[in-house]
C-alpha cells in the first residue's frame, strides 16, 4: 500500500537474519482469525501495514510521527515479535481503523498464530546463504516470487487470464458432465446445437435477484448455464466485467458473501453475475437463507445480480420468480434428433410424446430410449427414472453390486446431510475412484455430486425400494420436500403391488404426499368412458394390483369394497384426529360398508352405527334403504386406470373436509377464542329462533330451556336440524353447544367482540365503528385468528400440519396497516399484513400484533409500507434462517385482508382463510374452494 501525500517518508530498516527467519517462519497465513491469506506485515503498536513484498523493507510510521509502545526500547518495537502478517484486506482494515484494534488484540493474533505454525516452523529451514540474500539488495521480483512460493495456494493467486481459462474449462466440464446420457460420439454436435440456439437469454438486471422456478428436468439448468456463459463473454472483452461465478448451494460454506470474494479474489470491482444452481438441494431453511444472503449481496455491490434455480415449493416473491416456459415440441424434436443422429421415427407421436417434447433433459431422454429400443409411451417421472439403467446399459459400465450400493448411499446423504457428501465417504481411494468412473458422480475440490439431479433422485428411489430407507421417513412433512422427487421414481419404477403398498405406507404419514406423487406419475390418457367394466376387467386390475397383504375375498363384490376401503382407511390414519369429522366412525374404526356390484358401478352404503367386522358386507337391497340402518350410499363407476381408488377416496373425504370447513366444525380447544365464537353465535340464533326480534345479549336461562328440548329431539333421531335465517343447526351444534355451555357461570353470555360505538347512521357496517375501536378490533381480530389457525392445525392436521406454510413460520410477529375509508363509497375495512420471524419462546403464546391505523392517503401508505416491510423480511429471514423452520408450502409473507367487522366471528373467518390456503396447497381442497363466511 503506498504512503498518501501528508505522509512522511518511508523508513528502511534491514532485519538480522534472525529476523528474517522468524518472518519466513509465521510467512504462512494472515494473523486475522479465520483468515487463511497472508502477504502483509502490520507493526502491532500502530496497527500500520509495514510489509508488501519482502522482510527487508519496514514501515514504521505515519503521518504525525511514530507511535511506539513506551514500555519497549526501539529495538523491541521493531523486532520480529511485534509484527504480525495480514492479508490486503484484513491489513487495510486495520490501517483504516487502527483505534479499534488495540496492541493487545494484535499481540494476541501474533501469539496464536505463532502457535499455529510451530509445527510447520519446524519442519523448515533457511541456510546462512538464504539469508545473506535477503538481507543484501532487493530484487522486488524475485523477492515476490519467493514469498509466493512459501505461501499455501490461493485462487487469489491467478492472473485473470487464468481465471478466465479456468472459468471456461468448468462451465464446458458441466455442460459435458450434463449430456451424460448422450452417446459419446454425438456429444459435440449436441453442444454445437445448443451453443447455435438463438433463444433469448434470461434477463437478470445488476443489483437484483432472480429466481427459476420449474420441476425437475424443465431445463433451468440450461438456462442458467446460457446466461453464465453469456457473461463470460463479456467477461473476455471487457476488463469492467468480473468473471461470472457459478456454485451450487453445497459449496457455500460460510456465507455467499465470502464465496463470491474468495472466487474472485477480492471484491466485485463492477459488474458481475452469480449462479446459485439447485437451491432445493439444500433444506429450505437453509435456501431461504441463501437467497436472502443473495438479495443483500446485491444491496452491496450493486454491480452484482444473482440468478438462483429452484423447484416448486420454495418461497420466492412474485417480483424475483421467472417461470421456467416449456420448449417448443419443434426445437424438442430437432434437439433429440441431434443427439440421435437420425429422425425420429414416424410411427412414434402421440400425445404422451408431445408432452414428454418440452425440455432439453425430456428430449434427450426421448432419444435415448428410442436409441434403447425402447416404448416411450411412458408418464414423465417414468421417462426420467429410467436414463440411469439406460445409460449404463448403453455405454457398458460395469457397475459392481458394491459401487450400485455407494451411489445409492451418496444419493441418501444428498438428500439428508449434504455436507457429508465428500470423499472422505468413499475409503479406500480405489473404491471412490469406481464410482467416479461410472460418469454419473463428479468429484470436484473433494465434494460429490451427481452428473445429473435425475441420478440422484434414481439412487434415492433404489434405497427406498430396497429397503435402506423407510418410505414412512422421508415422507414425513419435514422430509418429503428434498425427497419428493425420490419417491416419485421408486412408485413410477415399481411393480403394481409394489407401488400399492408405498402408498399405502406414505398415506398413513403423510396424506398429501400420495397425490402430489399421483400427479408426477400419472399418464395424461386416464380416461374411462361412462360404460361400467365388466367384472373380468375388475378381477384382472385388482389381482394385478394387489400387494401380499391385500386380502383375498373370492366374492368379486366385497374384494371390490375392501380395495377402495383399504385406501380411504390408510388416508383417514394419514389425516389423524381430523377423521372423525369427515366419515362416521364406531370403536375407532370407520363404520361398516355394505356394498353391491352392477354393471361395473359399485354402490357403497355407510352404515350409521354398525361397527366392523366384517368391514364389508354385500348389500341385501341395491339401492339400499337408508331406514335399515345406512347412513348414505353413492354409486360410480369402478375406475380401472391404475390409481384409481386413490383418487375416490380423496373425492369422499374431501367431501366431508369441505363441509367441515363451510360450517366451522374442526376442532378447537374448548377455551379457544374461536370455540367462544361459535358459542356466542349458536347460543344467539338459538335464542332468537321462533321470534322476530333479536336479544342481546345471550339470556342463558333461556338459551338452556330451549337446548334441553332440542337435545331430546337430537337424542331421539339420527340427525335433526334445525333452519334459522342464513344458519343451518344440526345435532351435532346442538351437542357441542350443551357440552360448551356447561362451563359456563352467571346468566349472561356476553358477545365476544364490542359492539359499535356510533351512531350507525351510513349503509356500512364499519361507519358505526370509531378509527379507534377499528384499530382495537383489527388488532384482536388478528392475534386470536393466529393463535385459532395454529390450534385449528394442531388438533385436525397433526400427522402433516408442519407442511403447511404459516404454520411452519411460527413463531413470528405480525406488523400492519388497517386502511379505514375515507369516504361512504368504500364497502369495507382492509388490512395489509406483514409475517415477520419471531422470537417468542412459548410456543402457545400470542403472536405480536403491531398495527397502524391510516385513514387517508392509503395508496402512498400501502406503497411505502410494502416497500419497507420486503427489505426487512429480507433481512430478518437472512439473520434467522437457521432457526426459522420452512416447508414447502407457504403462506405469502405480505398480504392484503378484509377485516371482516360485518361478520359475528371475524376470528374464526380468518383463521378458516389461512386453512383454506394451505389446504389447497397441499391438494386437499380445490384452488377455487373458499368456504363461507
């Protein structure tokens, strides 16, 4: 570092050779702790950078004069001892700010990295003549290569022609690595094609961050690797521009940060562009963290913007997610037909063909399987699922039984601890060596890795079909995300049995998984006309299906009720306390079915109170008669595509989920505020029934005197209900009510919210509410429907509930904005709402709720709240992603609400809002499902 203008000349001194021995001998890494790097000298007094190139020149002052320790000669101050190696930034660092590093700090970096390189000291030594030289005249070049040469390597230490070639070398490695399942002899045409295509680049603007988003083989991969290598073209041409960076979550090992200025060797000087590749390898707390990193690496350097891949599921802002758009069948087809070296045949289209067309990965599967001679009317998952077999068998590896078992273990380690996967695995050398050789793992800088994300999900399938992982585990809410893609092989690449009892076992742990699976494996030609099978059809599909447990019933009709029963019961185990509310249930077991087959259309009647066994009986009378004891029956075709009767039981269950979320049935603790709610709210119509006027509030004595009439109706039939104005009672209110009410004191049941506090004298229920009351109610409203949501999710989704996404966030903060009109045209009150991580450490107290109320001016109040709320989410998730748990299905973390003040239990509306998203989320209610009010 050169001496600015106010400073005083430069003082040389020439060290004794004990000097330079004792320099040679720390000349190994920067005395910063946790610094690695080192080239300069600091003089621990001063804190002041002394050395650049070599030992022989010290810098002992500054501008205003030396400043030596009093207690020490001049010797002792410039001895050996009192200087301490450093790095260019940690040097310049101190030098910038030497108050803040006093000599105490520094003597102790000096002693502890003394220490740390005894042991290297000793096995080094320098001769009289060694010394001689460095003492004598400097020659500034030979005296930087020297230190050079006793440094360890550093990247920082290449040209940057070097680190272009270097750059270069690994983008083309990857690339090659990526046509894996590519015939040898076609490989460089495929990348010639590739490297020719003239579709747009994705756009990334400087100092932003974005994000693709696709499921897996959709081509994000590629068009990462194209926007990479487009920079590092300019790269070549333009000194301004850094050498593009391209990692994979793995290699971040500190922060991305200091990933980015170890790659490049110091800063971003301008601009520069980041790969983050496969953020769904690494647990999602952990990609939330990453990409947070990158949404400040970018606030810093603004030159810098980051592109990021990621499957479906991770939580990423509309403002940063790109849609990975499907290819063209035509460019599909030319790219298969590359790499196949010839057309493709005529006889091959159908519609399955076209949809497996869309990605560069599909469309070299395509050609590889025609290549193998092989169908390729195949779903999709199974078309990925089989490149690993096919290009073995294609290029003759031989894969011993031994490196088939170490792949499979690679693959588990990636799924579960990624930061094991290294070479350190696979001992001795030899047996890491034969798992390289096989072309589907990448050894690089000692990490593993598969060539292509499709082997890893294969060998992850080969452990759960053998048994090395329990299907139960990694379908659990906490692994499903990584392993997802895993699964879907093993049932797409499994017997039909087989496939049956997987699913049988993922439904008892995790209901949601079975479907989302159904939709990767399912081909699209599903479809059954309205004609019934005949019972040959129905007897080869279930003994086709059938795994070994299944129980063989000669009777074709029960055999056919026992099939669809046997998954309902495995998705109601999967579901937990919920159960009971969706399907009539006797001893813990659902109620017995009667059941009859016509024509290929099965009946199922549902007994209200006859207990198994048998779990299924014929039915006498076809229709039945529900006064011999049927609750209800349903008729529909026997489906014959091969998961059918997943599907039918997921149809009837939701039936039941959606009735249960329209009247507000799930279950709560009794001193739930939203249990409060309903009371309030039945006990009013129940009073109010049979007269014209409406009393408030509740009048116990004669809330109990009509109860206990209805309750001997209620007990006296299998279900009464009861019409009110807008409001439907059953037994089932009747029943919960009189249970509620027993804990009840005093005469009165007061309403759970205040009432207006104003003349009510406009069209709208919120004029009769003062700005002050509004914000009261908006703020309890909030905090009790929180705390309703998570109690809603405890006790009726418990064998899931961690895959729903607001759920997962606990514990957080809740920050807002409540908008009241300003004028009488506005029909309501609405919120902005932001999810803040939180800190509370009882995991049943209420959520921090901090709202503002704003009555003029909302469209500059909800910009700049926004705005303000998105950079502090950002934050806050990069300071606590490794504590916040993620899923893969998430609640928005900004959303814009009604309050509902028109509504006698807001809280409860909004707790069955958020439920209602998650739910669909994880396919157990449709998109468009919204329950009522």
């Amino acid at each position: 570092m050169s001496p600015t203008s106010d400073q005083q000349p430069v003082e040389h001194r020439e060290p004794t050779p004990g000097t330079v021995r004792q320099l040679y001998g720390t000349a190994f890494a920067c005395g910063m702790p946790g610094c690695e790097a080192g080239l300069y000298v600091v003089d621990t007094n001063t804190g002041e950078q002394v050395l650049n190139s070599h030992v022989a020149h010290i810098h002992a002052r500054r501008a205003g004069g030396p400043r030596w320790d009093p207690s020490m000669s001049e010797v002792d101050n410039r001895s050996a001892e009192n200087l301490l190696l450093l790095c260019l930034l940690h040097a310049w660092q101190i030098d910038k700010t030497p108050e803040a590093y006093p000599a105490d700090i520094l003597r102790s970096w000096k002693r502890a990295q003394l220490a740390e390189y005894e042991g290297a000291r000793k096995g080094w030594s320098i001769t009289d003549a060694d010394v001689e030289q460095a003492v004598g005249p400097l020659d500034l070049d030979t005296a930087i290569k020297a230190v050079i040469e006793a440094m360890p390597f550093s990247s920082r230490m290449r040209s940057r022609p070097e680190n272009w070639q270097l750059a270069a070398r690994r983008g083309h490695a990857r690339r090659v690595a990526r046509l894996a399942i590519v015939n040898a002899e076609r490989r460089e045409d495929v990348l010639a094609w590739m490297a020719g295509l003239d579709e747009p680049v994705v756009v990334v603007p400087a100092g932003e961050v974005r994000v693709l988003v696709a499921r897996l083989g959709a081509g994000k991969s590629e068009q990462a690797a194209r926007w990479w290598e487009q920079g590092l073209r300019k790269a070549a041409g333009d000194p301004e521009v850094d050498i593009p960076l391209y990692f994979a979550p793995r290699q971040i090992v500190s922060s991305l940060e200091q990933a980015v200025i170890d790659e490049l060797g110091g800063d971003p000087a301008g601009t520069c562009r980041v790969v983050l590749d496969g953020l769904d390898s690494v647990p999602g707390r952990e990609a939330d963290g990453l990409l947070a990193e990158a949404r400040q690496l970018v606030e810093v350097w603004s030159g810098v913007s980051v592109l990021a891949t990621a499957r479906p599921g991770l939580d990423v802002p509309a403002g940063e997610k790109i849609e990975v758009e499907p290819w063209p069948v035509e460019r599909a087809i030319e790219l298969a037909e590359v790499a196949l070296g010839d057309r493709l045949p005529a006889d091959l289209w159908s519609a399955e063909t076209d949809d497996l067309l869309t990605s560069p990965l599909t469309a070299l599967a395509v050609a590889a399987r025609i290549d193998a001679g092989r169908d390729t009317r195949v779903s999709r998952a199974r078309l990925l699922a089989d490149l690993t077999p096919m290009l073995i068998g294609a290029h003759h590896v031989d894969v011993s039984d031994e490196t088939w078992a170490d792949a499979a273990q690679l693959a588990v380690a990636l799924l579960d601890r990624p930061e094991v996967a290294t070479a350190a695995l696979f001992r001795p050398l030899p047996r890491l060596r034969r798992l390289v050789a096989t072309d589907l793992v990448v050894l690089d800088q000692g990490e593993l890795s598969f060539a292509l994300a499709v082997f890893e999900q294969y060998f992850a399938a080969e452990a759960i079909i053998s048994g090395e992982v329990r299907v139960e585990a990694v379908a659990a809410a906490g692994s499903f995300p990584r392993w997802r893609y895993a699964i879907a092989f093993a049932v797409s690449s499994s017997t039909p049995p087989e496939q049956e009892a997987l699913l049988l076992k993922m439904a008892k742990v995790n209901p949601s998984a079975v479907f989302w699976i159904l939709d990767e494996i399912v081909n699209s030609d599903g479809h059954e006309t309205l004609e019934g099978p005949s019972g040959d059809v129905i007897t080869a599909l279930l003994r086709r299906r059938a795994h070994p447990g299944f129980v063989e019933e000669p009777d074709l009709e029960v055999r056919a009720g026992l099939w669809f029963r046997e998954a309902e019961e495995a998705l109601l185990v999967g579901l937990g306390p919920l159960a009971g509310s969706l399907v009539r249930h006797r001893d813990g077991k659902p109620t017995q079915w009667g059941v009859g087959l016509t024509d290929g259309y099965l009946t199922v009647a549902r007994a209200k109170k006859a207990a198994p066994p048998p779990d299924v009986a014929k039915l006498v009378r076809r229709p039945p008669h529900l006064a011999e004891g049927w609750h209800r029956w349903t008729q529909f075709r026997f489906p014959t595509t091969d998961f059918g009767r997943w599907t039918r039981a997921q149809e009837e269950l939701r039936r039941g989920l959606e009735s249960a979320i329209t009247r507000r049935t799930l279950q709560v603790p009794r001193s739930s505020w939203l249990a409060r709610e309903r009371s309030y709210l039945l006990a009013a119509l129940i009073q109010d029934f049979g007269t014209s006027r409406r009393v408030r509030p509740v009048q116990l004595a004669d809330v109990r005197g009509k109860l206990y009439s209805w309750l001997d109706r209620a007990d006296g039939s299998e279900r009464s209900t009861w019409g009110l104005p807008g409001h439907t009672v059953d037994s089932d209110d009747i029943r919960w009510l009189a249970a509620q009410l027993e804990a009840e004191e005093g005469d009165v049941l007061l309403p759970p919210w205040s009432g207006a506090d104003e003349p009510h004298a406009g069209k709208w229920a919120w004029q009769a509410y003062s700005p002050e009351l509004t914000l009261a109610v908006a703020r309890d409203v909030v905090r009790e429907a929180l705390t309703g949501y998570r109690q809603l999710v405890e006790l009726n989704f418990a064998a899931f509930g961690d895959a729903m996404g607001l759920y997962g966030m606990f514990p957080l903060r809740v920050e807002g904005l409540v908008l009241r009109p300003d004028n009488e045209e506005d029909p309501g009150v609405t919120m902005m709402l932001a999810f803040l991580p939180g800190t509370t450490i009882n995991d049943h107290a209420a959520e921090p709720v901090d709202l503002s109320l704003i009555v003029e001016d909302h469209s500059a109040a909800l910009w700049k709240f926004a705005d303000r709320q998105r950079s502090s989410i950002r934050l806050r998730s990069s300071r606590s992603h490794k504590r916040s748990s993620r899923s893969m299905f998430g609640q928005n973390r900004l959303q814009q609400l009604d309050l509902p003040l028109h509504v006698p239990c807001p809280a409860t509306s909004l707790a069955y809002h958020w439920l209602t998203h998650d739910l669909a989320a994880i396919r157990w209610l449709d998109a468009g499902f919204r329950g009522s009010d």
